[in-house]
C-alpha cells in the first residue's frame, strides 16, 4: 500500500471536512427550497472514500454508486461548484441541471453515477469492467452499493459473471447499519453480508469503514488483485450514517443515543487526532484548513445559485441527436 504520510492525513482531514461541511450546507439549502426532490447525504461515510481514493490509480479506474452521490466526483476530481449547481437545477451542473441529487455523473473523472434504481448499478459496475477487460485498459472498477441493495437479485448475477470471467471490480457494500429505515438485523437471517461472496469464492470480508487506513489496506489489495487478472472482491465496509436515509426521514428506528455512540468514531476526528499526536499541524494550520473548507463550500454555494436554470429548449436538445431531424434543431 501506498505509504499514508503526513501529506496523507492533512489531505485526509481537508477532503473529509470539505465532503461533511458541503453535505452540511446542502442540508441547509433543502430546508429553503433550493435543492429539490430527494436528498440523501454521506456524514458519517467519509473514511470509506477517502481510504479508497488513497489506494486507486484515478487516471484510469473507475467508480459507480448508488443516489448517496455528492462527495464522490468531488474526490474524483470533478469541480465541486459543478456539483452544487447540479444539485441546484442550474445549468451549469455536471449534468446541465437534469440529474439532480441523485444522478450526479463525469466521464470526463471516471464516476459513472449515482443511480436511483436500488442495486442497479451492481450489474453496470461489472460491465464497466468488462470493458476495461475487454479493451486491456488496466483500469479497475469500484462497485458500491448499500446494505439494503445487497439483498437484489441482480447482486447474485453480477457476482457470478465476475467470478467466471474474472473481471476486474472490486464490489463494496457500504453497511451503514440500515436499509432506508429496517436495520440490517430485519432484512435476512444473516447479518455478515461479505460472506455472500463465499457462494462464489469470491475473496471477501469487513472492513472497519470508519477508519480510511483499514479501508486502504483492504481496497489496495482487491485493487491489485483485480488489476493482475485475478478477478473480484466483495468487500463489506461497516460504517454508519449521522443523519437519514434522505432528508426526510424522521429516523423513528433508532435512538439519538445511537448516533452519539458512533460519533465518538468519527472518521473526521480519527484523522484529526493523529495529525494532532504526530504534530503534522499547529492549531493555525488546522484552523487554515477550516477557512479553506468553508471558503470553498461557500464558493460552491455562490456559483450555483448565480448560476442560470436551463433553457426549455434543453429539453429537446438532449432527446433528438439526429442531424436532419427537421423540425428542431440540436444545440447540444
């Protein structure tokens, strides 16, 4: 694994704030209106990107989630103002204000959504690595999904072509404890979802997600397993949301004692605390990092909502493509 220096851990702390405090103001901008639909944010679940990020080759690997998909393209790469805008309707959004909060998507950085369909995107990972197979790009998908995704059909499907053809993904449940609003315990007889890949021989197993050093140490080597043509790995990272399934969720299934109880690991602290005991930063470079953060989210915040919503004619523009369609013309 690469080593996890002390540029490691600042990057760590800066990205992790960055993705809770965005998330944050999303929050705020919900309650006024501004994000529409569904909302579905990521505080809790930072160590799972961070860590994987430290251990992907982000030139030529890929990633594909589920509609708790902000904070992701921001790690890959993608501008986070683009990312507001979508969020915010705004034409200036990754995709052009139509995809909202759940379809965040970048071909340009590799990270192919944010899908609604629950499990869906499980089958769109492994052919996404098909592809990488297919045209020996060396590059390695990762496939997320959560808990409650784990219990689709297309799963088991996707698990098998895999396994026979030895694509190179590596597909991760992020268990944070709760399908929607039914805990984990509800859904199946079993409550150890990487022994699902045991049905396949599939190299599985947990992995602490709330410590991006665990994480890395797992996801560099099903990364370098698959990237040699050894196939997948399903790994299982347990983690833990602070807020609902969505914005509305009046989280009615568990205590406010519960979620204490996990934040006294947050990932956000974990790091900040080593960067402390190691000395990595003074109090005023920690402090820096904090302005930073929150100039950029704000940053985000203003070019979005000065940003124009899309014109009608976009409408019409993304659905016909032919050249002599005669009676509108293609813009797009």
């Amino acid at each position: 694994m690469k080593e996890v220096t002390k540029e490691v851990y600042l990057k760590w702390y800066e990205d992790m704030l960055l993705w809770r405090k965005f998330e944050d103001k999303l929050a705020a901008l919900y309650i006024q209106q501004k994000v529409r639909g569904f909302l579905h944010l990521y505080n809790g679940q930072e160590a799972v990107l961070a860590g994987a990020l430290h251990a992907m080759d982000l030139t030529k690997d890929k990633m594909i989630t589920a509609y708790r998909n902000h904070v992701q393209p921001i790690g890959m790469g993608t501008d986070p103002r683009r990312v507001m805008a979508e969020l915010l309707g705004k034409a200036t959004g990754t995709s052009k204000g139509m995809g909202g909060s759940m379809h965040i998507f970048s071909k340009e950085h590799r990270f192919y959504g944010g899908h609604g369909i629950v499990g869906g995107q499980i089958p769109v990972g492994a052919g996404l690595a098909f592809a990488d197979k297919y045209f020996n790009t060396g590059g390695v998908t990762m496939t997320y999904f959560g808990d409650g995704a784990a219990r689709q059909g297309s799963l088991h499907e996707a698990f098998n072509m895999a396994m026979l053809w030895k694509l190179p993904v590596v597909f991760i449940v992020e268990n944070n404890g709760y399908a929607m609003g039914t805990s984990v315990e509800r859904t199946a007889n079993h409550t150890d979802i990487w022994k699902l890949g045991l049905g396949y021989e599939m190299p599985c197993g947990p992995v602490d997600g709330m410590n991006p050093v665990k994480v890395a140490e797992a996801m560099t080597e099903a990364i370098e397993r698959a990237r040699r043509g050894d196939g997948p790995t399903f790994l299982e990272m347990k983690t833990y949301r602070y807020r609902g399934h969505s914005m509305s969720d009046a989280q009615l299934y568990r205590s406010k004692e519960e979620v204490e109880e996990y934040k006294k690991i947050d990932p956000i602290t974990q790091v900040l605390d080593i960067i402390k005991d190691k000395k990595y930063a003074t109090d005023e470079e920690i402090e820096a990092i904090d302005q930073r953060v929150k100039d950029l989210v704000q940053e985000c915040v203003d070019f979005a909502e000065n940003s124009p919503y899309p014109d009608k004619q976009q409408l019409y523009d993304v659905v016909y493509a032919q050249e002599d369609y005669p009676f509108l013309p293609h813009k797009l």
